[in-house]
C-alpha cells in the first residue's frame, strides 16, 4: 500500500489562490486532479489521469490504479486519529442516548460486516441492495461492500414496496440488508413488511440481513432471511480489502428520470473518492475538530457523498441523525446542532422554509454559537429563506453555501468556497475548481457574454461523475450527452452575472423537485393510469411556499359517477403505493381532455401556466389539436 500521510489534501484558502487553482484545472486538469489525488492511499498509480470520447460517451480517470476507498476512509486515519469520533449518532428520540464511534470502532464494524457478507456468499462484483434507517449500521454495511469489491444500491427507506422491487430487479441485487422497522417522528415504519411485499417480485434476491432495530414482530422466512447479530457473533473483525480498479463500480444509486423507469447512475471509486473529498474539504472548508452535519438521508446522493465517504475519506466528524426536523418540536435540528455542538450545517431549503414559519425564538432559545459554515442544497433557496437562515440561524455571522449539483455529478458543481470566494444569495455562485460551466441556447450555441441566460451545460469531465446508468449504456448517452453533443447536460437552466456567478433556475426537462426530491412526472402518471377509472393524466408543478413545488394532476376519468372526493382519495393511496408517499399530488382536477399538439404531446407549458394561475400569458391555442379543453379546464379549475 502506497501512503503518505505528510501528504495530507491542501485546502483552498484565499481568493487569490481559488483562481490560481480554477486556471490550473483549466489548463492542465490532469496535473491538477493527480495532486490531489496523491494525497490518498493507493495499492497502484495510475498510467493515465484521463482519458474520455464523449462522442462514445467514456470517461476513465487515473487508469490502472489499484487502491480500496475504506482504506482511505477507515484504514489510513488508524495511524493519526484512531481514537477520533468518526461518527455521532442522535436519535429519533430525545431522550435516548446518543452514540458516538471512534475510527477504530468503525473500522472494526465494518471488517467484521465484510466478513458476514462473505459468509453469506457475496463476492466483488455483485450487487446488494441496502433499505434501511439512518442508523450506523446503515454506514457499515455500505463500506463493508466496499471493502470487498460488492457494488451497493441503496434505496431511500420512505420508498415503496414496488419502487423498492423495481430498484432490486434493475441492478439484479443478490442480497438485500434491511432491519425490522424504523423510527420516523412518531411513526414506526414496519420496513421489513415491506420488503416482504417487494421480494414477492425479486427472485434473484438468495439472502437477506435483517438489522433489530425496533424490535417490532416480522414475519420470518427460513432460509432466506438471517440476523444482522447472530450472523456477526464470532466474526473477526480482521478483514484485508479487496484490492479495486480505479473504475470498477463503487455504487449504483436510483435517480428520476423525466420518462420511464428510474435511471440506476453508476458511480466508480477512485474519481468518487477524489472528488467528494476534495468538494467536501474545500466548500465547507472543514477543520480538524469541526462538527459536521448534513441533515440528507443516506439513501439519496447528499447522504452518499457528504455524510459517508467525503467527510469519513478526509477524516471527520459526521453527524448522523435519524429523526425528522419537528419531532418532538419545530426546535429539534437547533437542539441537537447545541447539543453536538456542530460546526458545519448542511440542510435543504424546504427544510429551511418549514421551519421558518414557526417563532424564531425556537432558534434563539438555543447557543448556536458553535455554527461557523451553513449550507443548502436540493433546490433554489428563495431570498426569503436565505434571510432567515442567515440571519437567524447563523447570526449573521456563517456563510452560507448553496450547493448546486446532482446524484449524476457525484460531488458539489457550483458553490461559493465558505468564507474563501464571495457569496450572493440565490446564487450557487462560482464553479468548483475542475468544472466548466458554460450557458447554451436552445439550439446549443455557447453563449459568450459574461451576463446571460440559458440552458446549463458542462464542457469537461470531472472525476466524481457518474460513468454510466446501470445495464442502458444508450439511456445514459441519450440523456445526457445528445441533447447537445461534445457537452454534459444536467437538465437545468440557469442565469450568470456580469462577475460569472450562477443562479439555478430550475429543471428544463420534465423532472419536478418537490421539497428537494427530485421526481419524474411519467412515473406518477403511470401510476395515476393504474387506477381502474382513469384515461389519462398529465402532472405539472405549481409554485408552493414550503415544498418550493408541489404537483397538480389533470386526470381524465371513464364516465361513471364515483364521487369525485373518493377518486381523489384513491388516486393519492396508488401514487402513494406504488411510487411513494412524497409523489402524492397536492391537487387534482378532473378535466374532460388534455391540451395536445397535432403530434399528440400533450401541451404541458399550458397546463403548467393553469396550475400557477398564469391564465394571461397562455398564449394562442388554435394550433392545439383540442382547442376547447383549455377553456374548460380553466372554467373547471377550483
Ligand atoms: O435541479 C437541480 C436541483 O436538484 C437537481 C438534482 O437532484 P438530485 O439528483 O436529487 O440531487 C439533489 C442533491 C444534490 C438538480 O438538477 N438542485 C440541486 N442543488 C441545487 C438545485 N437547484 C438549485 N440550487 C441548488 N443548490
């Protein structure tokens, strides 16, 4: 194993030197990323830094290096930290104990996990699907299959049966590791109920690991399900890491798509480790002996990249926190942030919003002395909220980093450096060192002035970017590489300023981003189809003051006189089922026909200016295939 441990990731620490280091990435991006990624653990160098066709589209970063990501998140800090909290954990509930891990303590849970799964016959190369709460165990086995070469797939543990089913059967999961339920505010969430459901359709899972957590009845089926403590008694917990290519899978993780079935994205290790470590240390400019807190779950990008193997690959403290942010009370974010004494606040803006209704005195009984860094991250934050986090959360006296980037692009893309480069709220602000964004035209000419407005694109790869979607190699070129060749597009749109700052203005495709969750329409309209008495249906977002966005279903219904409260009712129980609970839309309206194009697309801009009440600027509709229906919608609309 290579190390040198004196050569430890530099931070970027004054304007000046952000320049210095954006114009060397520009100009030399390889000698800039191999600095970097120097400073890690590695069985073998590279022969190339990188090498890409996005014509194919390939990209491979430090080809041929050997190395196992634990070792540089666990392994290497046993020599310098061992006996540093790697991880506290705070509870749903209050008024049980917290938990705190030392690196040597994770790293002995993780080899001794590592050991059950090769126990239970997973070897590199296979895939495992892991739902569960955000508990610590939850960390262990996602690294435990790092450490022996297994690729996970975690699925967030709100998901549904059906969309837990569909996930496993995509990437072909041998073993599924789930616990008995999980703690949310006052709910208990029976999961492994739930995973009964999903497996009913997955018979390529052999194995499952089934976490005590709430100690709630299961069901039980010999053979296949087993315990997570009985099959760790008397394992070692001595377990030597498998030795990894640069670009072999670290994970697959679920993203929406704006058609069809959810896009599995493909991230691989060495450029993933690099980048998440290098975003995490240089955006919230994070200090040995910070606190840090990232409020995410696990099973969404955020939780992958900046609770588990960013911080943990740098060496620091990261906060884990099952519970929700109003349980007990509207305070319980600003509780645990004293109680922890956490440094680095990293949260979305709808969580932000929600908690902004409520008296600010719920923020002011508490010493957030302790916060130096806060962060965003999910969605456009509206000056409002920024205010308010500002202002009340940090005293004015934190910057603030909103965060602009995706479960495809790995790592952070576009953020101000925490006190090193300028903030401006609303804006994500500057590009990290690495990335090249630029603006295009709908027709995907480069706009070249410095202000402008247009469709985000990202003219060079960056090493913690996803490699492929799962099994649709086509899918992931035609997403992201067609729309406008020789570029990565992400499918926003976004304004520059005359200093080169960037503000995200929203999705350009048909994904919605309701309260930070990014959703596909066509799946929930799929699911709205399911129900017996539905034609079709069309969802648009609407504006909405906490979510950000919330969804307005237009349904076409079969002529029967079921009333119409109940089929509202039915059709948020399917879409609950069978997509999750966070994709129930907000409204629905009945509607005799939907505004189509003499194509048959359905004109989703018209319907998208009724939902928001935005009668005035529809337009001329005589070129519709239905003219009539706008009018009636609109008259029908409540
Ligand atoms: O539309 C952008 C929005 O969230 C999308 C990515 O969603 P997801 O893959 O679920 O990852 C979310 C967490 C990284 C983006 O295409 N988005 C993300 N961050 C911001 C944002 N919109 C505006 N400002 C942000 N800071």
């Amino acid at each position: 194993m290579e190390t040198d441990q004196k050569n430890e990731l530099k931070m970027i620490s004054s304007y000046e030197d952000y320049h210095t280091k954006y114009e060397q990435s520009v100009k030399d991006p390889e000698s800039f990323w191999s600095e970097i990624a120097n400073t890690f653990v590695w069985h073998q160098k590279w022969d190339k830094v990188l090498a890409y066709d996005w014509e194919i589209p390939t990209t491979k970063w430090f080809t041929n290096a050997k190395l196992n990501i634990t070792e540089n998140c666990l392994d290497r800090h046993l020599e310098f930290r061992a006996d540093q909290t790697a991880i506290i954990w705070e509870p749903n509930d209050p008024s049980q104990p917290s938990k705190k891990y030392t690196y040597r303590e994770l790293h002995a849970k993780v080899c001794q996990f590592a050991n059950v799964l090769k126990n239970k016959g997973i070897q590199k190369g296979d895939r495992v699907c892991i739902y569960m709460p955000m508990v610590v165990e939850l960390t262990v086995a996602m690294l435990a299959c790092a450490r022996i070469g297994a690729v996970h797939s975690i699925v967030f543990a709100g998901f549904s049966s059906e969309a837990l089913a569909t996930r496993i059967n995509d990437s072909s999961c041998k073993m599924l590791i789930t616990a008995d339920g999980a703690y949310r505010g006052t709910k208990n969430i029976p999961l492994k109920n739930i995973v009964d459901e999903a497996l009913k359709r997955c018979p390529i899972i052999e194995s499952t690991i089934i976490l005590k957590n709430t100690a709630q009845d299961i069901h039980w089926v010999p053979g296949r399900d087993s315990w997570w403590h009985l099959e760790s008694m008397d394992v070692s917990n001595y377990c030597e890491a498998e030795i990894m290519d640069a670009e072999d899978p670290l994970f697959i993780l679920y993203t929406s798509g704006s058609t069809g079935k959810p896009k599995g994205m493909v991230h691989t290790i060495a450029g993933y480790m690099v980048y998440t470590s290098f975003s995490f240390l240089n955006v919230f400019q994070y200090q040995q002996g910070d606190i840090y807190w990232c409020t995410a779950d696990i099973g969404w990008i955020t939780g992958h990249s900046y609770i588990v193997y960013g911080p943990l690959a740098v060496g620091a403290t990261s906060v884990i926190f099952e519970g929700i942010p109003n349980y007990p009370g509207y305070d319980r974010f600003w509780q645990v942030c004293e109680k922890h004494q956490v440094s680095h606040f990293y949260t979305a803006p709808t969580a932000i919003r929600a908690l902004k209704k409520h008296p600010s005195s719920l923020v002011e009984k508490y010493d957030l002395s302790c916060l130096k860094v806060l962060g965003t991250v999910g969605e456009p934050i509206n000056v409002e909220a920024w205010q308010w986090y500002n202002d009340i959360v940090g005293n004015n006296n934190c910057p603030i980093v909103d965060t602009w980037w995706q479960t495809e692009t790995g790592g952070i893309m576009i953020s101000s450096l925490a006190g090193v480069t300028p903030q401006k709220s609303t804006f994500a602000t500057l590009p990290l060192p690495g990335i090249q964004p630029t603006l295009l035209t709908p027709k995907g000419t480069e706009l070249s002035e410095k202000e402008a407005e247009g469709i985000l694109a990202i003219k060079f790869p960056w090493p913690g970017m996803a490699r492929t979607i799962y099994g649709d190699h086509n899918r992931y070129k035609k997403v992201y590489f067609s729309a406008y060749p020789g570029y990565y597009f992400p499918g926003d749109g976004a304004l520059r300023d005359i200093d080169g700052n960037y503000r995200i203005t929203g999705r350009v495709d048909d994904v919605i981003i309701v309260s930070g969750h990014n959703l596909g329409t066509a799946p929930i309209e799929n699911a709205i189809n399911q129900h017996p008495l539905v034609v079709e249906s069309a969802l648009v977002s609407y504006p909405h003051e906490i979510k950000g966005n919330a969804l307005y279903a237009y349904v076409i219904t079969y002529d029967k006189d079921e009333k119409e409260e109940n089929l509202h009712k039915e059709i948020k129980e399917i879409v609950s089922r069978l997509v999750g609970p966070i994709a129930k839309p907000d409204k629905i309206q009945i509607v005799t026909g939907l505004p189509k194009t003499r194509s048959g697309k359905i004109m989703r801009r018209i319907l998208r200016k009724i939902a928001n009440n935005d009668i005035a600027s529809i337009g001329d509709t005589s070129t519709l295939l239905n003219p009539d229906v706008v009018n009636d919608i609109i008259k029908n609309k409540k």
